[in-house]
C-alpha cells in the first residue's frame, strides 16, 4: 500500500520544470535579501507589518507600510518599473501576500520575501529598532 506521500504520483519533469521556475518570479528568500541590501539593493524592501510590530523589531532598509495603506497615491512617488519585495511576520502570516497582492492590482512589479522577519531572524542577520519611516 503506497503511502500519503507516494499515493499521488510526482508531476513529470516538465510540469516541475515550469512550476518551480515560476515560483522565482513570485518570490525571493531572506538570504538573496541579505545579499542585496549589502550590495545595494535594486529594489524597494516594504515591512507591511503594524507600525508597531516594525517598531519592536524590522529588516534593516525597509521601509513601514501596512498592507492595508498600499495605495496608488502612495506608491505614486516610485518610478515606474520599480521592484518591490514585501515581508511580514512570518510563515504563520499572510500579511506578506495581501501586501504583494495589493501592488500587483496597482500593477506594479512585487515579490514576497518568504520566511518574512522569522525567516530573517532564523539565518542570524540583524534586526533595526524603531519607528517606521514611511518610505514616501
């Protein structure tokens, strides 16, 4: 009797081929992050956690803007093409993806850091304290 895993069988190689490459359009990690604010980043990092969760702790270089404050008025001070990654909490949150989706319906280009600010703290790389700059 095959198991829960083995019950349905793998998709084949082309079907993964393209799954798994799409996700990199989708999504970035914590690490590639860490790498690129080092270098100087080509991209706007937004915490779209509460003020006050950026406060206690947030990604060094990012900037605070509540899912729910992504406007176009707002996002309007960005050049066109900008990229923009968004984080939250965590695994457990899903603030990231609210966040991502709101910039994709302004149509402008988004990637969820996955792993957010667990993830981040997870690798070892240091956190900023502080009140939120609001990036415009």
């Amino acid at each position: 009797m095959p198991s829960l895993v083995s019950h349905v069988p793998a998709a084949d190689s082309a079907s993964a081929v393209r799954r798994f490459e799409s996700a990199f359009s989708f999504e970035t990690d914590c690490w590639d992050v860490h790498e690129a604010l080092a270098r100087g980043p080509d991209f706007v990092l937004i915490d779209v956690r509460t003020p006050d969760a950026f406060a206690r702790a947030h990604v060094p270089g990012a900037i605070n803007i509540p899912h729910a404050k992504i406007i176009a008025a707002r996002m309007a001070c960005y050049p066109p093409g900008t990229l923009f990654v968004v984080y939250c909490a965590g695994p457990h949150c899903n603030g990231a993806e609210r966040g991502a989706l709101r910039l994709a319906r302004l149509g402008l280009p988004v990637k969820v850091m996955i792993g957010g600010m667990t993830g981040w703290v997870d690798e070892g790389f240091g956190v900023e304290h502080g009140a939120p700059g609001t990036g415009a």
